[in-house]
C-alpha cells in the first residue's frame, strides 16, 4: 500500500509541478518587482528670466556611481506618470531623475510649450543637477553620463535637449512631433508635378512648404487649451493663497495663450504662430543631434503620426538612428507583448549606448501587427515584425496599384462652419473611428463620395502610406477635403485603420473639373492587413469635426481616385510569446486531469488523517506558535524553536534580518511547509496544508501578481471569484474604505505608483475582512508618509477585533506601524512584547537591532 502511495504521490508531484510552473511564469508575465532602489523626493530651482520650482524625484538603485536616465512626462503629466518606468530602470542599475514640468502639478512657472529659454532649458539645469551627484557616472567635469527618455512632450523635449546640450549621451524619444505646426496643420496634398517632401507631404501648389496652409487639427488643440487651464479661476486669491490664474489663459505663458487664441479664432496657421511653433519643434534642432537615437512611433496616433519619426530619422544627420513602431499610440495603449518588445529595445539601447554592455542594437526596423486574441490573456494580440534596415513610409518594394471598379465624377457639399461632420477621431479615442462604417459618427450624405475595389482573393500587408490621386474644383478657389482609406468585410462592415484620415487644404483651384490638375494625397503610415474577400473604399469628404473647415457653405466637385497605391515592405516575424502559451496549454490539458485525479486521491488519504481538535485554551485566540521548528533537508535549521502569540486587537511585527527565519515561519502558517517540529494553530486549530481554519486568515505573501490591463476593483473581483465564494461576502467596499482607495481603485493598475499597488496588495488580502490578516513586507519601497498612511489602514483593520502580522526587516517600519513585535534572529525569537518596550532593551536584541540597523 506504501509503494503504491509513493507512486501516486510522483504522478501527482509531476501535475502540480507542471501547473505551478505555468502558474508562477503568468505572474512573472504579468507582474514583477524591480529590484530594490531608494528615491528622495527634491525642489528644483531652475530658470533666470522666469524663476521656478520644479517638482522632482530622484531614483537611485543599489549600485552606483551608475550612468543617468532624465525620465520626462507627456503633456499634462507629471513626475508620477512615469513612476513605474523610472522603478523599472532603477531596477537596470541607472540613476533616474524624474520631474513635472513647469506649470504642470507642483511645479512653479507657465508652460511654453517646450520652448528652449524654458523647458529645454531647465532641463539642461537638471543635467547640472545630476552632474553634481556623486551616484552619477561622469564623461567629465560637469558631464553626467546621461540619456534623455520621454513620450510625447518629453520625447520632443529629449530631442531639443540633445540639439541645445552636447552632454547628452543617447535619447529615445517615443510617440512625439517633428514639427508641431505640421501637426497642429497636416496637409497631406502634392500637387502634380512637385516633389515629395519625403514625409508624406508635399508642396502646396502656392510654393509654401506643407503646414503653412494646411487644416487645423481643432479637437486636439483644444485638448491641449483645457489641460493649461488646470488651476485658472475667478479673480482675485485663490484656496492656497497664491494670485488666481487669468481664467482666458491659466497656466498657459502669455504668448502661448494668445497664438491659440488667434489660430483657433480663424483656423489658419499665422507667421506668428508658425514662428513659435518651429521654436518648439526638434525639426529645428535635428542637424546638431549627435546622441544615438532611438525613434519610437505609435501606429494608433491621430496626434502625431508615423511620418512625424520619419522626418525626423531623416534629420538626425551625425548620429546613429534606430526606429521602431507599435500598435499603441495617443490613442490606444497597445498591447502587453507589443509594450515589452519596446521596453526591451529602450534597455537594449541604453545598456549599450550608456554602459557598454550588450551587442550594438544597429539600426534594423521593427514594427507589429494586429493579429488576432492572445491565447494566454484576454487581450489583442500583436504579431511582431522585423528588417534589416528601416523602410521609410514608401516601403521596400514596387508598390502594389489596386483599380476601383468605377471612378466617379460627383458633386459633394461642405457644411456651414462644418456641422453637421462626420467623426473619424476624437483625442486619445482613435480608434473609435473603428466603427464609423456601422453608424458611429459615419459618412454625412450629400458630404462625400465614395468608390471602391474589387474584393482581394489573397491577404495583402500595408505598411506604410498609401496614396491616391485626385482633381478638385471650387467656386472659391480653394478646398478643404479629408480623405479616407476603409477596409470593408464580405458583410459590408467597413474600418477605418485607427481612425487615420488625410486632411487637405487646396488652393488655387478652378471653378470647372475640366480644368483641374492632378493632386496626390499621401496618407497617414498605417500596418494594417487585407484580410481575403475584403476590399478597399475611398472617401472624400468635405467636414470633419476633429478639425476646422470653412465657415461659409460651399460645394465641391469632385474626380475620384481611379486607383490606390499600397506600400509593400518584406519584413521577418519576430518570436511569439504567444505561441510557447499554446505549447504550455496543450501540455497542461493533458497533465492537469493525471494530477488532479492523484491530487484527490491524496487528499482523501490525508482529510481522514486530518488533525480536527480544537484546543480550548486557543480558540479566541488569532494565532498561536509553539515550539515551531523547519530544517530542511541539507541540515540548515530555517527555524529553531520559535514561540509567540498574536492577540486579537494587536498589529504585531514579525521582526529581523534577511535569514531570521520570517518568511519560512510564514510559509509554514500559510500551509505552505510542513514544520519539522512544533505547531501553529489559528483560533485553536492546528494550521496543516489545506486546513479549513485558513479560510478565516487573509495574506499577502511575496507579491500580490496584479493584472496590469485591469482596474484595481476589477482585480479584487477577480480574485475574490477564484476563491468560489459569492461576492456579498467579499465586503469590497468596507475594504477600499479601509485601504483609503478612493476613485483610484477604478483606474487601471498599470498606471498605479508602487505604493498604490502595494495598497491594493493589502486591500486583497483583506477581502472578506479575514480575523487574521499576514502580510509580508508591506511597506517595502514606501515612502515615511506612505509608511504613516499603511499604520492607519492596519490599525483600523485591527480596531475592531480583528488582528494582523506583519513581517518586516526594516526597524524603523515596525516602530512605525506595530503595536507589538516579535523579533527573530538567526531562527530563533529573542524579544517580544509591546513595541516600546523591545525597542531599545539590550541583551541579545543588540545583535539583532544591529543587523537591522546595517
């Protein structure tokens, strides 16, 4: 019976070893902690015209002097946007310095949009700063080692900074402008006869270059407006005592504020406006970079589009330059394995161009494609792709010229003042265009013509821009168009790629069609895949309501494109992640039911075994140690004869050094490890693997694997529905009200600050508000006043009758947050009691005190 018991137990050894592993490679997947840094929150004085504040945090990792990272926000962020990026690379061994902007958060000064007397500027007074620090690696006197990270704002800030200050060592900037007044006013038309400019733009037929005269970008601009406004108000003193904001500029520099008021009012580029723009644009710096440059674009980016890293890898003349794409952008996140390929290239490149290590990253081209669902997550799966070298928005190969079946001539109307107008974007929502073929903020009739091709037999790749050719008349001699690209199912649904449409502005146009020249329109870079049976629909329409069109009503006559061109680019796929989850699942449907059939049997064996007393003296009593004992199997004794109790009403430190024996005391009370000697009970019985008395414990025990795509509510859902209990009894409320989550528990995790994860950690475990709660570590990498803030969450825990155990290594937290301790060292107990009076006794607590304390 014996021997067939031990074979059992190896099948059934074999099972959960198999689920374990794929169980503990999809919390890796989803959730790791960097490794340990500490951070020192700093007031930064910068500027000499217009003196400031700046709001800014240092991170430092265990290992210096180590090379520099100057992490920047995106527009309207601050410092703790980019915390979990900053940990992440304090984690890779670099000194970060993160800051919020002038005139953002809790910094001082009025924005400028990036101008270099100001925000280029202050950062040059950062590099000063970190020059000054004896944790930064030096090139020289005054020369930090130091690469210049940052999206959006901060990516054109980190490209302005290495075009104004040679000290820069490497940039990577991620989904940013070339030029903000092409941006803020594509035109995507090239008369016949001109050349491209090589961005996917030409020259408009006045001879002014593209933005000039192109077609104001309204609805994001005006985004940008209202995120300056934060903190304008009525006249006179505001809640803080300071001077109110002006309510018509806020935040906003004077000059700033009145050039868009001037654009906004008339939908036109002014000099002026182009004039400070250029100022803020790295298209104006570009010949003067020397730092290698990684170049990251988003393809869901109605904002700043492909072409916009295209200009500028075209810039950047004297220094390496890499460039890559991804499914995210200003408008979509992307996906998991599409942002850890990017996180991966940004560390690539700054290990090499930084410290040295690594191969050279070169200057091969990746991009990815929408591809499906992932089978390991409920999520959009990416297909990553790779070349040799970068393509450009005109791709690699002949393109492919795709016929319409019927090119029109036809006669379209656009609206007084553009309303009504079609929706094919709206800020940071691109990709809601997706379903403008079903209704949503669709086509207008009488606003746009339409032609089409013939349905594809096979699947064809875009990547790049594609083109059409048009004619154009008006009774006013000019037009404004918006052109449209839709792929359209064997149903009829059409999308939109990322809601990307070609805005254009013409002039000089005729009145009769007769008379109209050619004009070909370049559209937004796209990868996007023709699935079989599907075909092409081009739009012309005459409004949109992302944008500003002509205030009088007008009608325009239209010759539509007979023909579109594709760009072709041959390109490599890159590993799937995904792919070894499908391997992993076909094994783990097979093994699971083996080890699950073991699993029972084994179970069944030992419920009969199970030791179901209750001893009487305990069973009020949260936790009870006796003479607990765990050696393992080389001979080392991880705990020796550990004894202490845990009341109820006490939140209780479980006290020492790395190698006390505190994580092995814990794992045992979790039912994780059999002792060796000795007993733990809860409320009297005795704690053995699978015990029914841990249903009465909560714990939070080496990490909490949070999934990053969910809200911190619908995390605690979905673990409190693994445990099969109905979620009545979870008491979610009384538990955010306790953890002081607040509305932050609705925003996604992955935008969390350490100490809000680790907040939600504990509001995990304290799901059915369990009478003991364990926690291990809970205020490791927190802040003093995060630190102050985790003692009032556990102590209202433990108020009304309930307790909690908190291990821990630090001193300094215990004295914090416990009101009694156990302190162990070298597996043994050698002080409990209240707080203030183990803290401080001599005997053999200094020896311990002592390891804490170095």
């Amino acid at each position: 019976m014996r021997v067939w018991l031990r074979r059992r137990r190896r099948w059934v050894t074999f099972g959960v070893v198999i689920a374990v592993v794929a169980a503990a490679a999809g919390a890796w997947w989803w959730y790791t902690e960097p490794p340990p840094h500490t951070t020192e929150d700093l007031r930064i004085e910068v500027g000499t015209d217009e003196p400031a504040e700046l709001d800014a945090r240092l991170y430092v990792p265990d290992s210096v002097p180590a090379p520099a990272v100057l992490l920047a926000h995106g527009f309207g962020g601050t410092k703790e946007s980019v915390t979990e990026s900053a940990e992440r690379l304090a984690g890779r061994g670099y000194v970060v310095l993160t800051w919020t902007a002038r005139g953002f958060g809790a910094s001082g000064g009025l924005i400028h949009l990036n101008a270099p007397a100001y925000e280029v500027a202050d950062a040059s007074e950062l590099l000063d700063y970190l020059a000054d620090r004896d944790e930064v690696e030096r090139d020289g006197d005054g020369d930090p080692r130091v690469a210049a990270v940052g999206g959006s704002y901060g990516g054109a800030l980190s490209l302005l900074l290495a075009g104004y200050d040679d000290r820069v060592d490497a940039i990577v900037p991620q989904i940013t402008w070339h030029s903000l007044a092409e941006s803020l006013f594509p035109n995507h038309a090239d008369p016949a006869g001109t050349a491209d400019d090589g961005r996917g733009e030409g020259v408009a037929d006045t001879g002014t270059p593209p933005g000039h005269d192109g077609v104001f970008k309204r609805a994001w601009a005006g985004l940008f407006y209202a995120t300056g406004l934060a903190g304008a108000g009525p006249p006179g003193v505001s809640a803080q005592g300071a001077p109110a904001l002006p309510p018509a500029c806020g935040r906003w520099a004077p000059d700033v504020c009145a050039v868009y008021q001037e654009i906004a009012a008339s939908g036109r580029l002014t000099p002026q406006a182009r004039e400070l723009l250029d100022a803020s644009s790295p298209a104006s710096v570009l010949s003067h970079i020397e730092a290698p440059t990684l170049l990251i674009q988003g393809q869901a980016d109605t904002l700043f589009d492909l072409g916009q890293a295209e200009a500028n890898a075209e810039g950047i003349i004297n220094a390496p330059v890499k460039v890559a794409w991804y499914a995210g952008g200003h408008d979509a996140a992307g996906t998991a394995s599409d942002q850890e390929r990017i996180d991966a290239l940004t560390v690539r490149w700054l290990d090499f161009h930084l410290k040295g290590e690594g191969d050279d990253p070169g200057d091969d081209f990746t991009y990815s494609r929408i591809g499906g669902v992932t089978s390991s997550r409920s999520d959009l799966a990416t297909v990553g792709l790779t070349r040799d070298s970068y393509p450009g928005l005109a791709g690699t190969e002949s393109p492919l010229s795709v016929r319409v079946e019927q090119p029109v001539t036809a006669t379209i109307a656009s609206p007084p003042d553009g309303t009504p107008a079609a929706l094919s974007s709206l800020p940071s929502l691109g990709q809601l265009a997706t379903f403008a073929g079903a209704g949503f903020g669709g086509d207008i009739p009488g606003q746009f013509a339409a032609v089409e091709t013939e349905s594809f037999d096979d699947a064809v790749d875009i990547v790049g821009a594609p083109s059409v050719s048009l004619r154009a008349a008006s009774p006013t001699g000019e037009a404004v168009l918006f052109v449209k690209l839709y792929d359209v199912d064997s149903s009829g649904r059409a999308t939109l790629p990322n809601g990307l449409i070609a805005p254009v502005r013409l002039t000089g146009l005729p009145t009769d069609i007769a008379d109209a020249e050619p004009v070909t329109v370049t559209l937004p870079g796209i990868v996007h895949r023709l699935e079989p049976g599907h075909h092409l629909r081009i739009v012309v329409a005459t409004a949109d309501q992302s944008y500003a069109g002509p205030v009088e009503p007008v009608e325009y006559t239209i010759a539509m494109p007979d023909r579109v061109t594709l760009p072709q680019t041959t390109s490599t796929p890159l590993p799937s992640q995904d792919g070894a989850w499908q391997v992993a699942l076909v094994v783990l449907l097979i093994a699971l039911p083996v080890g699950a059939a073991g699993a029972w049997l084994v179970a069944r064996i030992r419920h009969r075994r199970r030791d179901r007393s209750v001893d009487p003296d305990t069973a009020d009593v949260p936790l009870v140690v006796r003479g607990l004992r765990k050696v393992y199997a080389d001979g080392f004794a991880a705990v020796n004869g550990v004894d202490y109790r845990v009341e109820r009403g006490q939140v209780v430190g479980l006290l020492g050094p790395n190698g006390a024996g505190k994580t092995t005391s814990l794992r045992v009370l979790m039912g994780l490890l059999q002792p060796s000697d000795g007993e733990i009970r809860v409320f009297g019985h005795r704690v053995t693997p699978g015990a029914p008395v841990l249903s009465r414990l909560g714990a939070l025990v080496e990490g909490p694997g949070l999934l990053p795509h969910l809200s911190g509510m619908d995390n605690l859902r979905l673990f409190w529905r693994a445990t099969g209990r109905p979620e009545s009894e979870a008491r979610l409320d009384e538990v955010v009200r306790i953890a002081d989550l607040g509305e932050r528990i609705h925003r996604k995790v992955r935008t969390y600050s350490h100490g809000m994860k680790q907040r939600i950690a504990i509001a995990q475990a304290m799901l059915g508000m369990p009478e003991l709660l364990v926690l291990d570590e809970p205020t490791d990498g927190l802040d003093p006043p995060q630190i102050a803030e985790m003692r009032r969450v556990l102590h209202d825990y433990a108020s009304d009758g309930r307790a909690v155990l908190v291990s821990s290594h630090l001193l300094a937290e215990v004295e914090q947050t416990c009101s009694h301790v156990v302190v162990m060292s070298r597996g043994r107990v050698v002080g409990t009691g209240e707080v203030k009076d183990v803290i401080g006794s001599g005997g053999r607590l200094e020896d311990a005190f002592l390891e804490l304390v170095e």
